[in-house]
C-alpha cells in the first residue's frame, strides 16, 4: 500500500505543534467523528436497566423491612429507640432509589449511542460527563457478544469489542439480532483489515 | 527457513529440564500453598504449639518432604520440546496442561538465573505472548542454547514471513527486500534478526555461559547503585520532614484548637510546660530522630539496588535491545524496538538532585517484561527514545524540561480544586450543623475548614497543573504529567488501540474536552485541551492507525 493522502506537515510545524494545530489534511481523507447519525440503543434497554434497578432495590428493601421487623419484635426498648432514625434513612434510601432506578435509564438511555463506519465503530455515553469512544477495526482482538438473563427476557445483547491491552469496550442494550449481525460484521471487517495489515506488513 | 539452522534436532524430542529445576518448582509449589500456608499459620501453628508440641518436630519435617516431593513429581511431569514453528509444553501432575506455542505468536524471550542457575551455567527461560490474559510460558534450567535457539527461530519465522510478504508484494511499504543481496537487510528484515546472534553467526557458538548479547550501550557502575538506592526514598523526605515539626502530643495541639474554637475547655499555651534549651534539645533528637528513619530506607534501597541492578547493562543487536542485571539472580529483558507500546520517562525529587531519570520501554502485552534503565541521563535517554522510535516521531521529547511542551487548559486549576476541596470542605460542617446547630463557634470553624481545604486543593491543583504538558508532531505525542515527581510517556499514533474524548460539564461550559488514547500497555490522557483541537487530534490518530496496519 502506497501512502495515499498523508498530510505534507513542513518539518517547522513539527517543532512548534502550538494548541494541536494540525492542518493540512485533505478532508475526504480523514474520518470526522463529528458528523454521524448515532443509532439509539434499543428502546428495551431503559427498561431493561429499570428493571434490573428495581431488582436490586427490591431486595435492599426486603433487607430492610426484615431489619424493621426484627427491631419491632425484639422487644428490647433502647434497640427500637436507637434504631427509629437509620430505620427511617434506610427506608427514605430505598424509596430514592426506587425512584432513580425509575428516572436514571430514561435519562440516560436516549443520550447513548453507537455508530459503526467503514473502519471503526464509535460509543458514546453519559448525560454530564461525556464521552465518545472510538475502536479501529484494524486494532480489535476478538468480540464477544453476551446477555444476561434479564437481558434475554427483554430480547437484549451487548457486544464487546477487545483491542489489545486492557478490557474490551462495551455496547449495552441492541437487540439481540442487531447485536449479531453488528458483530458479524466487525469480524468481517477485522478479516478484512488483518488481509490490507498482511499487505502492507505487519 | 529453520531446516538450515543448526541444532535443530537438539530440542525437536521431548525432554526434560535440569534436575537442578526442582528448586524452581520447590519454590513454585511453596508460591501456591502460600494461602493455604497463612491460614496454617493462623490456626495450625497455634495448635501445634499449644495442643501437641511434640507433634511439631514430626510434621514439619513431613511437610518439607512433601513439598520436595510435589516438586519433583512436578519436575518429572514437565517435558517441553521445540517442533519447527512451535513451542511444546506438557506439565501437570493430576491436573494435565499441554501448553502450545505457535513461533510467531511470541513476543520476548526472557531469561533469569537464579543463584543455583547461574552456578550451573543454566537459565530460565519465561516466554511472553501477545494478547491480554496470555499464557506464560516458563521453563526452568535449561541451558542457555535453549533460549538461543528459540529466539533464532523466533526472529527465523518472522524474517520467513516477511519475505513473503516481500515477494507476495513488492512495493509493500517498509518490507523491500533487496532481492538480490539478502545480506543487506532493510529496516525490518533488520528487526527481524533482533534476538539473534549478533554477525549472523549461528546461535550454537553462543552456547557458552556468557555469550556476548550484543554492543554494550550503557552500563551502571557500583556508584550508581547508590543513587538509584538513595531514588528509592522517593517523596519520603518530604513526607518524614513534617515529623520534625509535630507538637510534643498532638493532643495537646488539638485540645489547643478545640478549646480556641469553643469546643472543649480552653487550654492556655503557658499550660503547656517549655522552654528555650529543652525545645531546643528535642529539635535536635527529632533531626537525629528523622536522619536515622531516612538512612534505615535508604540503606535498604540500595541493598534493593545491589540486588536488582548490579552489573546493569543495555546492550543492542540488530533492533532488540537487551538488559541484563541482578545480583543473585540475573535477570535478562530483550525488547525488539517494533514491539514498544510507549516509552516512559521518569524523575523523582531525587533523581532530579541527581540530573538523571528512570526510563521504561512497554512491550506489546501489558504482562510482558518491560526493558527498563533504572538510572539514565537525559542525553542518553533522548538518543535511546530516537532509536526505539526510528525514524518516526523526530519532534517528540521525553524530557519534562522541554521548552516544546505546551501547558493545558488553566480551566483545570479550578476544577481540579473543586474537585480535591469539594467533599471533605462541605461535608464535615455540615455534619457539625447536625449535631450542634449553627452557633457563632460553628461558623467560624466551618469558614476556616472551608478555607484551608480550598486552599490546599488549589495548591495541588496548581502544581499537578504545572506538570501537565503535551508536545506531538506528525507521528506521535509526549505528555507529561505528575504531582511531585514528573513523567513524561511518549508514543507513536499508530500505536493505539481506542481513543475517547470526554467532557465534564464544565469542560462543556469552557469548550474544552480530555482525551484519552488508549494503548495496549495502558492509557495515556490529556486533560483540558480545546474540543474542537482533541477531536481533530482524535481524528487525526484515527487516520494514522488506519493508514498504518503496523503497531507491533
């Protein structure tokens, strides 16, 4: 592979970079983050998370209302005294959470998204703090595609893209078809770009 | 391509190592009952020597026999052998493992010689390979024709490939082999002899104990052992030098501040007995008092120095680059320059009394060895990073000094002060407002808290601020960063493997954003730069890693 497209930088600049000053790029030649059409994750999803929320609250609240139960019965008079304030916390807790296990995901969900190019695939996530991931097909390892219990009663997958080095990057929440055929192709075109590094060298 | 080297029959049957090996796996064996051992030592230990102290001089001597003999059936079940493009190894005495190396799957070679090893003029040889959770090959005591041989085969399997490739594609970038003079070998045919006798001579004539690995590029002298016992100390002089200061009770200081604050039953200073001469004598045995704790660490330090890196020495063949040092046990790292994620530059407050830096090269997998200088100056360590990085990569610096660096965004003094201050300036009053009520003592103690906690913050802030610094150039990025101490991690783009753009809310607010590039050792930030220029850059990285299929 020759070097097609690769910006003629004067040595000058190389030295004085400044704020990532960075021209000279032909602009079809590099990817822009910027202008995609995200894909939502599937509408399931933030019920999938409501749910999974709710589980673990609900249990948090079985938890406590023994612990109530308990204190009541026991019938020792300072323990019940002591007790009537973390009671009422725990409870209040549990109320908040119930709630946020309710709000959180319908926040959240909508401001998630992926988006696959020819090269790499692209997340993004967060309602505060963002941020955009970006995986180059050419640097994946393998995938994995996985889903939970509650993820299959909603009819959910995640996919995991693994680079090399540290932990794979996850996709929650696609449907379990678009998670498979998502999958396939990044390992088609992991195939594809493995055949163009044997071209050039690796 | 390995029919023609020699030996080659050597190693192609199944053997076993050294019987000197079993120390290796006695020690192993000990390694795994160590968990176990604790809670014998908990429990058993006290049983024994309370319930039936006779029994003791009995089960400790059928313990050691145990373990002797777990290892030597350990040893009996190890057989490993080299077929001409893997590495075969059946261990495992109840539970089998058949570990099964494909050559070009290889990363490193690395030998160690532990005291008995290098008695008996054998090695250990522990094989890296690529991926995360990778196996790890180790093979104890064999002798040093052994890991000559892999290697030679090793870099043999990929010159093979290579000119493959070559041939498959002439034109492809970097692989140009000149056809006719296979002596001359390009760049990466050059790689690919890394790890080979140096001259082309065949690796049976490196079986000695002692072969020459190649031009000797640095050494440390005893001295230097010194210094990097004495590095070792790090932050610690600062962090011990506040013990000279401390009140005779600390107690006594609170009470103080309590009782000023309403608190508690005010104490007068004069109710604290001093006087000139005997402050002044307790100054004195709190000097001698902190010289002696920083001389105790320092001398070990530099029995830790001794121990790891006496007789330090890089040397280069080809483009591998190899460290050998240790005591008792010597250890080798051999590093082949294509296989460097990112290579780190290090200065401590010691280090940097002593003008010199610690620098580490990080191989592919995040578990590999990674080569390190333990002691370098900064000439030496630029010219290093130049030739690991090739010919790429020429505007970059390892040095923190460096006037090319550019400083980030002052926006993160603020919000790195926010962040530090935030939590313990609001929450302590806050509990205090719970349990007293707002009183006039109350909101003094909280407006001085606040205040010391912000101010604080912002003096950290400040200085990690002061640290931050990147440069880059068409090829690769430096960035330094650190608190006390500075760092600065270099790498080439095509080298990454994710990168994200994140931004807080206030980053938004400002138009700033953090990127972080993740690499297959670990990931290296840059906080609070333009958005507009970390998404160019992000970008820009995108291109060079899809345009480069190259990264080890």
């Amino acid at each position: 592979m020759g070097s097609p497209g690769i910006p003629d930088f004067t040595k000058a600049e190389t030295h004085n970079p400044g704020p990532f000053a960075n021209p000279e790029v032909r602009p079809g030649s590099l990817p822009r983050a910027a202008t995609l059409d995200w894909q939502p994750l599937h509408p399931r999803y933030a019920k999938r998370l409501q749910a999974g929320a709710l589980i673990r609250i609900g249990v948090l609240a079985a938890v406590v209302a023994a612990a109530h139960v308990t204190v009541l019965l026991a019938g020792f008079e300072t323990l019940s005294r002591i007790a009537v304030w973390p009671l009422r916390i725990l409870w209040a807790l549990c109320a908040l959470g119930g709630a946020w296990a309710v709000v959180k995901p319908l926040i959240v969900v909508p401001r998630c998204g992926y988006a696959v190019r020819e090269k790499d695939i692209l997340y993004r996530s967060g309602v505060l703090w963002r941020a955009v991931r970006v995986v180059p097909f050419s640097r994946v390892q393998h995938t994995r595609t996985d889903s939970g219990v509650l993820d299959r009663r909603f009819g959910l997958a995640n996919l995991t893209v693994f680079p090399a080095g540290a932990g794979g990057h996850k996709i929650p929440g696609l449907g379990t078809d678009t998670a498979e055929n998502l999958r396939a192709y990044v390992s088609e075109r992991i195939e594809a770009e493995k055949l163009e590094a044997a071209d050039t060298g690796s | 391509m390995t029919a023609d080297l020699p030996g080659t029959s050597e190693f192609d049957r199944w053997r076993r190592t050294s019987p000197f090996a079993i120390v290796f796996f006695v020690r192993g064996t000990i390694e795994q009952i160590r968990i176990y051992g604790q809670l014998l030592a908990t429990f058993g230990l006290a049983f024994l020597l309370v319930r039936a102290r006779e029994l003791a001089g009995e089960l400790i001597p059928v313990a050691i026999l145990l373990i002797i003999a777990v290892a030597v059936l350990r040893y009996w079940f190890f057989r490993f052998r080299i077929t001409g493009d893997r590495i075969l190894i059946r261990q495992g005495v109840v539970k089998k493992t058949a570990l099964d190396l494909p050559l070009d799957r290889i990363q490193a070679v690395n030998i160690q010689r532990s005291l008995t090893d290098r008695l008996l003029g054998l090695v250990t040889v522990s094989v890296d390979t690529a991926g995360s959770g990778a196996v790890e090959a180790v093979i104890p005591s064999v002798k040093r024709a052994f890991a000559d041989r892999i290697r030679a085969q090793v870099a043999a399997a990929r010159r093979e490939r290579l000119a493959r490739r070559a041939e498959a594609d002439p034109s492809a970038e970097g692989v140009a082999i000149p056809t006719g003079d296979q002596r001359r070998p390009s760049r990466l045919a050059d790689e690919a002899l890394a790890g080979e006798a140096p001259d082309g001579r065949p690796a049976r004539q490196l079986a000695t104990d002692d072969p020459s690995p190649g031009e000797v590029m640095m050494k440390l002298p005893p001295g230097d052992m010194v210094r990097i016992g004495v590095r070792m100390l790090g932050e610690g002089p600062v962090g011990v030098l506040p013990l000279m200061f401390l009140a005779r009770d600390p107690r006594d200081l609170l009470r103080y501040f309590a009782g000023q604050l309403g608190y508690l039953e005010p104490i007068s200073r004069e109710e604290v007995p001093h006087d000139l001469v005997s402050d002044l004598a307790e100054l004195i045995v709190r000097a001698g008092f902190v010289a002696a704790v920083l001389a105790f660490f320092a001398v070990l330090g530099i029995y830790g120095a001794f121990k790891t890196y006496f007789g330090f020495r890089l040397y280069r063949t080809g483009a591998a680059y190899r460290t050998r040092a240790g005591l008792f046990t010597q250890h080798e790292v051999v590093v082949q320059s294509v296989k460097v994620q990112q290579v780190t530059l290090s200065q401590n407050l010691v280090d940097r009394c002593f003008r010199r830096f610690r620098m580490t090269a990080q191989p592919v997998s995040d578990d590999a060895e990674v080569l390190e200088v333990p002691l370098i100056g900064a000439n030496m360590a630029e010219g290093l990073r130049a030739e690991l990085f090739g010919s790429e990569g020429g505007g970059l610096t390892l040095l923190p000094q460096s006037r090319a660096m550019v400083r980030v965004s002052a926006a993160f003094i603020g919000a790195l002060t926010v962040k530090i201050a935030a939590a313990p300036a609001l929450s302590i009053p806050t509990i205090g407002l719970l349990f007293t009520g707002p009183s006039a003592g109350w909101a003094q103690f909280a407006l001085i808290w606040v205040l010391v906690w912000t101010l604080a913050g912002a003096v950290i802030a400040l200085q990690r601020w002061r640290r931050w610094g990147y440069v880059h150039d068409d090829d690769g990025i430096a960035v330094r960063s650190g608190f006390v101490a500075r760092k600065v991690e270099a790498f080439l783009f095509r080298k990454v493997q994710s990168a994200t753009v994140k931004q807080s809310p206030l980053q938004r607010l400002k138009g700033l954003a953090t990127l972080e590039m993740q690499l297959a050792g670990e990931s290296v930030e840059v906080p609070y730069i333009d958005h507009r220029a970390a998404c160019r850059l992000r970008d820009y990285i995108l291109y060079k890693v899809e345009s480069n299929a190259r990264w080890h």
